[in-house]
C-alpha cells in the first residue's frame, strides 16, 4: 500500500519536470524526450511560411473614378470705393504743324510768284483757314503784242465738328486779266479795228495798249456742306451728305452769270445691300450781251444784253449689292434739262466689278448717262479766249458704257485700263469768232458726237520718298454733222515725279505731250513751227461753213515742267522752276503762242 503510494508520488514529480524543461527550452531547434525506456529519439521541427503566395496579373486595369462636386453659393459682400476719373494727355506723333506758309519769288518774263496760306493748327472741334495768291507776267511775247496777264485769289474755309455731323465752308475771291493777243497783225486787221495802216505810231500804240483787247473776269465762289459722320458701311444708321454751291462770275464786257446748285446724298445699309438715292437742283441765270462792237476809241463795247435762267434737276436711286468678291451698282438717273422746253431722261446707272486674287485684278464695266451743266465760268476756264456773246446749252450724255480692269502688281504699283463708248448730244466746240473780233476770240458751234476713248495708266509710290505716275488718252471722235471735233486733240500723255532725297532735296517734274488738233480760220495760214497742213500739204477749205474758212492742223507739242526745292531746315527752304523747259512757243489754240522756256525762282517759309 506504501509501495504503490510512492510511486504515485515518483511519476507526479517526474511529470512536473518535464513540463519545466519542455517550456524553458521552447526557442531549441531540436527537442530531447527523455522517457522510461531504452530509446533515444530526435524530431527536427518542420519551418511553415507565414505569408501566402499571391497571383499578379501583367494586365492592370483601372476603374475610371467620377468626381460630382456640389454647387453651393457662398454669400459675399462687398463695398464700393470712389476712384477719380483716369485723365487722357493726348500729344500729336505727326510732324511739328505752323501756322503760316509763304512763298515768294520772281521770274522771266517779270513774273511775279507770291502764295501766303494762314491755318488753324490740330484742334478736335473745329479747322479754319485763310489763303491767298498772285502770279502774272508783265512782258511780252516778242512779236505779240500786249501779252500781259495777272491772277489774284483771295479765301478762307471754316470747318466745325459735331457729335454727329460735321459742317464745312468756304468763300473765294479771285480776279483774272489778261489780253486778246492772238492776232497776226496784218493790214487787213488794223482796218479791222480802224486802224490807218499808214500811221506806224498809232500801230504801234495798238499793239501795247492795255485796253483796246483787255479782258478781265471778277469771280465769287461760296461751298456749304453738311455731313453725318457715320460714313462707313460697318453701321446700318442713315448716312447724309448735303451741299450748296453759289458762284457770281463778273466781266469786263457786261456779262453776269449766278449759279446755284443744292443737293443731297443720304443711304441705308440693310444686311449686304446699300439702299442710296441722290437729289440735285441746278439753276444757271446768265446775263450776256447779244453782239460786240467797237466804239469811236476802237474799245469793244457790249450791246443788247438779254438774260436767260435754265435749269437741271437729278433724281438717282440705286442700290449697291456686295457678294463675297462681286461688287454690282444698279440704279436709274431721271434727270431734266429745263430751258424754254422741259425735256426729261430716263439714264441707266449700272455699275459692276469683280475682285480676282486679293485686289491684284479687278475687272470693271458699266453703263451710264448724264446732263452735263455748261457754265459761262467752266467753258473760260478751259479756253479763257472765249467770247462773251456766245450761248450755252447744256451737253446731253445720252449713254457711256465703259469697261476695263484695274488692280495692283505689288504694293507699289497699281494700274488702270479702260474703254469708253460715249453718244453726246448738243456737245461744243471751240470756232474762230469773225463777228466781234478779228478771230482772235473763239465762238462755241454744237453738234452731236459719238467718242471713243482708251486709257491706260499707271502708278509707283515707295512709301512719301518716290512717286511716279503716267496716263495716256487716244481719242476717235465722230461728229454728225461737221466735219471735224474742232481744237480736240486727238491724244493726251501725261507724266508726273515725285522725289525726296534725304528730306532736304526735293524734286517735281511734269510732262504733258498734247496730239495734233484740227482747226480753221478765216484766215489763210502760213505754215511754221506750230501748224501742218493736212496729208497733201495744202489747205483745206470747207465751203458749206460759210465765209469759206480754212482747215488745218496744230502740231502736237511737248511741255515739259522741273522744279527743285532745297529744304535749309523745316522752315525755310529756296527753290527753283523751269516751265516750258524745251523752250517751244506752241499753241494749245489758235494763234495763241504761249511763252517760251520761264525760270523762276524764290523762297519758302513756315511760321
């Protein structure tokens, strides 16, 4: 009973032992049993991962990730600081402007020069001016007689500038003298003017007196005009252009002419197309001696003056259509020419062209009519030998077509060519007059035409430092019933320079070759210099004009204008002019020489 209670007690503590060394001896790689037994056994401890293996894909794919982000007003406040206006300094960038602007200066031929202008300088609400100029010749052409002539002009302008419209005018005076040289002082002229072809003395005082063939004109000029500034097309507002136009013209024998002309000009640009329309009234009084006589000193004398008033009115709607690169006119004129009779037209106003590669050619044609107004005071200014008992009638251009190309090569030389077809009726000519003068005055004969012209120019600019500009006309003319377009040359070449060297050496040339013209007179020329007879070299004479007059041709000449001015600094410069520089007494009318080569020369200033 002892015995087996000991036992029990031996096995207990042997287990506790073991359980002792087993837990102190846990971190070992090997482990030792000891038991009752005889055998010895080692048990290596199996290693195990912790971590299980994964599967990697090459192909990653990535889901797409949508924002939504939740409007949400914050409220802010604010408060307003008072800032004073910003202040614009404006300063010009152009060149320094003066006031004042003389030119004096002296030539051949005692030719006085002297030109004074006096403007306002650069203001935004208004622009005024005041000009004047004087220029004559107090010799004579060797063998002509009293050839003296002087013309003074007197003006201002005054501009203003509205918010919406723009106001212009301006006022002229000018006086013209000159003499009625053009005669070949023959025996048979001073019997003409009742001369004793025996008294030398009083042929010679004749000759230089400065009343006996005088002519003096006396011309007052007023324009008014009213314009809106929108001008462009960018805007659909009504655009207005209105003026008024007055001319009183005075002469040495009695003749009064008042002209007087109103008009407007208003259009409405509505999507691409241009709704414009054109008003003009023109009323023409004319007071003029009937007949021209010599009195008991030999002085022309005006006789039976009568007056007569006529009138133009102008209706012109039409309408401007613009399609990409096609720009097309269409309207009508209704126009009438009041004289005695009321005689009304109906005239196309057609118009069309087309842009072709960027401006560089742009084909052009249309087709148009017109009443021309024939002042007194135009018809002088193209032939200022005109005599005063002559009568005016109004040129009817019962159709022009035209058609041509224009455009430019570069961005320095543009270029024009054209055609024109033109049926006129009751179209002037310049005749010798026999009644009141001894064919040194010029009558006006009418008669319908039929002309053709072509015309061919051509331009060059380099920026302000060089210009070059060339025209040419060629005329055919068809008269209906007389036999020639009487002193009408037949061509007109024209060319003109422009070169500043440095800005201190300036350069002008004008060039004017005039083609032959056809003439008569009532007298038998004797071939020189300035005349050719026609392709026989004999003269012709034309029975059916009465008092048998003579035919034959003016030559063409060639004029030829240089000037050269010296710039000493921006306010004073010197120059130089050489007019009719090949020297050629010719005649642009007959038996009217002009002067032969005039070198003037003078200064300018600025202030």
């Amino acid at each position: 009973m002892k015995t087996s209670k000991f036992r029990y007690f031996v096995l207990l503590l042997l287990t506790f032992s073991f359980s002792q060394f087993v837990g102190q001896e846990t971190k070992k790689v090997e482990e030792t049993f000891l038991g009752i037994g005889s055998g010895n056994r080692k048990i290596a401890k199996i290693q195990k991962s912790s971590i299980s293996p994964e599967h990697t894909d090459s192909i990653t794919i990535i889901d797409d990730i949508k924002y939504y982000l939740e409007p949400k007003q914050h409220q802010v406040s604010y408060s307003i600081e008072n800032i004073k206006p910003a202040r614009l300094k404006i300063r010009a960038t152009g060149d320094k402007l003066y006031r004042g602007y003389l030119k004096a200066g002296a030539g051949a031929y005692l030719s006085p020069l002297l030109d004074l202008n006096y403007a306002s300088k650069r203001s935004r609400d208004e622009s005024w001016g005041f000009n004047s100029s004087f220029n004559g010749s107090f010799a004579n052409i060797k063998g002509m007689g009293n050839t003296k002539f002087s013309d003074l002009s007197l003006g201002g302008y005054y501009q203003k500038f509205f918010m919406n419209y723009d106001l212009w005018s301006e006022m002229d005076y000018s006086r013209n003298n000159y003499q009625f040289y053009g005669l070949d002082y023959s025996d048979s002229m001073f019997s003409f003017y009742g001369i004793d072809i025996n008294d030398s003395l009083a042929k010679e005082q004749f000759r230089e007196d400065d009343n006996a063939l005088r002519q003096n004109y006396d011309l007052f000029d007023l324009h008014l005009k009213l314009n809106s500034l929108n001008q462009g097309r960018d805007t659909n507002k009504l655009r207005i252009k209105s003026w008024i136009d007055f001319h009183h013209l005075q002469s040495n024998y009695n003749l009064s002419e008042n002209h007087f002309l109103i008009g407007a000009h208003s259009g409405w640009l509505i999507l691409d197309e241009e709704f414009l329309g054109t008003f003009e009234l023109d009323i023409n009084n004319v007071n003029a001696p009937q007949s021209l006589s010599l009195d008991e000193d030999n002085v022309i004398q005006p006789l039976n003056n009568k007056g007569l008033t006529t009138g133009v009115l102008r209706l012109n709607p039409h309408i401007y259509s613009r399609k990409k690169n096609l720009v097309v006119k269409a309207g009508l004129s209704i126009q009438g020419n009041i004289t005695e009779k009321a005689n009304f037209y109906i005239f196309p106003d057609m118009e069309l062209s087309y842009n072709l590669f960027k401006n560089i050619f742009i084909p052009y044609g249309g087709w148009r009519g017109n009443v021309k107004r024939n002042t007194f005071n135009d018809i002088r200014l193209e032939n200022p030998f005109i005599s005063e008992d002559t009568r005016l009638q109004n040129t009817i251009q019962k159709s022009n077509l035209f058609a041509g190309i224009r455009g430019s090569l570069s961005s320095k030389y543009t270029f024009n060519l054209s055609a024109s077809f033109q049926k006129l009726d009751s179209m002037y000519f310049f005749t010798p007059d026999n009644t009141s003068s001894y064919g040194n005055k010029f009558q006006l004969q009418y008669d319908n035409l039929f002309q053709t012209t072509f015309m061919a120019e051509i331009a060059y600019q380099d920026f302000e430092k060089l210009k070059i500009a060339a025209k040419g006309e060629y005329f055919i003319y068809e008269p209906s019933t007389i036999s020639h377009a009487w002193q009408r040359p037949n061509f007109i070449f024209t060319l003109s320079g422009f070169m500043d060297l440095f800005d201190k050496i300036v350069l002008k040339s004008d060039i004017y070759l005039v083609g032959k013209r056809t003439v008569n007179s009532f007298n038998e020329p004797i071939p020189n210099n300035n005349i050719v007879l026609n392709d026989n070299d004999e003269v012709e004479l034309l029975n059916e004009l009465g008092n048998e007059p003579f035919v034959y041709n003016l030559k063409p000449f060639l004029d030829m204008n240089l000037s050269a001015e010296y710039r000493y600094n921006k306010k004073i410069s010197g120059f130089i002019q050489f007019n009719n520089f090949t020297g050629k007494k010719y005649q642009y009318w007959t038996n009217f020489p002009t002067q032969s080569i005039n070198i003037l020369g003078g200064i300018t200033f600025s202030f």
